[in-house]
C-alpha cells in the first residue's frame, strides 16, 4: 500500500498560481515521509476570496522560493508513483500548469482521486468535500492547509482499502472501476483516456 498524496493550494483563479504544497509519502498505508512549502507565485496577486479559503497572503509568501526552485524536490517525491489527490483534476491542472508556466517537462506518474474513491465506497455521503468525508471517517485535520489536506487524503485512501476489504491499491481501483490517469515529460491523459494532451505532436 505504497503512495503519494498531493495538495496544492493557489492565489487566484490561475491554476499556475501555486502558493503552498503538501506532500504525503505512505508506505504499508502509514507516513513514511512529508513535504510543506509555501511558494511564491510569478504573479504576486492574492485574491481576496483564495486568501480567505487558505488564509495566505503575498506577505507570507515574498520571501518564499518560486516553483521551479523546488521543483528538483517535489518531482523526486512524485516521480514514478501513484499519487492521489482530492478532486485530483484540480491538482493535476495545477501541476501542468505551473510546469507550463517554467517550460518544465511533465514528471512521470499515475494519478487517481479521492472523490471519486469516496463516491464508489461510501455512496450515500451527504456530499464528498474533503472535510465532510474526512468528518464521517472520524478523522480532524485543518482543513485547506496543504499539508492538512494530503495527510487526510491519504486517510481516505487507507479508509477505503480496509472497508472494501482491499488487500492492495489496484485491487481497490480494480474492483470499483477506477482507472488512473497519467503524466509523462509529453503531456497527460485524464482517467478513461477521455483526453488526451500530448505536447509532443
């Protein structure tokens, strides 16, 4: 039960607007390892609504390293995994976007979400935010910390294997119909290949 869990917070619409990340190592479903940075965005405006959700501000931030500072970091704890994040479209679209941002080269890795693992596992949740999942799993974190989020996206994770009765990862995917998407240096395919985005052609 080896994987990675991934948030990323950001300071304006822009997906490329990265302004803090979480990182969770798992290994046999416990935390082996973790990664928070706060990062400064090229584009120093905070909106006031981004600012409320997470409580960053350009102040926190200014004296802060870029993305493709930390880059060589975050990519060796992402590099060659499965990671997992909540409403993982989002996070992967901060990804690629802040990677397009610097002209950096995808990593490689597979992805899958946490929404759509809780929707298969627990069907009949109110709703799938991740503090109401995280609340019906008996599970406190803060909730929009980057770190905060990953850690209890790797909960879900762990939650879900042991109420499925799932003895891996793939066995838990498999069984309920969750294919994974990928990133590769060329581009990315959402899950079920519905898109493919290949910058090599």
């Amino acid at each position: 039960m080896d994987f990675v869990t991934l948030d990323f917070e950001t300071a304006n619409a822009s997906r490329a607007s990265v302004c803090s990340v979480g990182i969770v190592a798992f290994k046999d479903g416990k935390i082996v390892n973790e990664y928070y940075e706060l990062i400064k965005p090229k584009n120093s405006y905070f909106h006031p609504i981004n600012t409320s959700i997470h409580g960053i501000t350009y102040d926190d931030v200014k004296h802060s390293a870029d993305f493709a500072t930390l880059w060589p970091e975050i990519k060796g704890m992402l590099d060659g995994n499965l990671v997992f994040a909540h409403n993982a479209a989002f996070d992967m679209r901060c990804l690629s976007g802040v990677l397009d941002d610097y002209g950096t080269p995808y990593p490689n890795l597979t992805y899958n979400c946490t929404v759509t693992i809780a929707k298969a596992v627990w069907p009949n949740l109110a709703n799938y935010k991740l503090n109401n999942v995280s609340r019906q799993l008996g599970y406190r974190f803060s909730h929009h910390n980057a770190l905060d989020d990953a850690r209890a996206c790797g909960n879900i994770v762990v939650n879900a294997m042991q109420h499925a009765e799932s003895d891996t990862i793939e066995n838990l995917l498999t069984r309920y119909s969750l294919p994974n998407g990928l990133l590769f240096p060329g581009g990315y395919k959402t899950p079920k290949g519905r898109k493919i985005f290949d910058k090599t052609l």
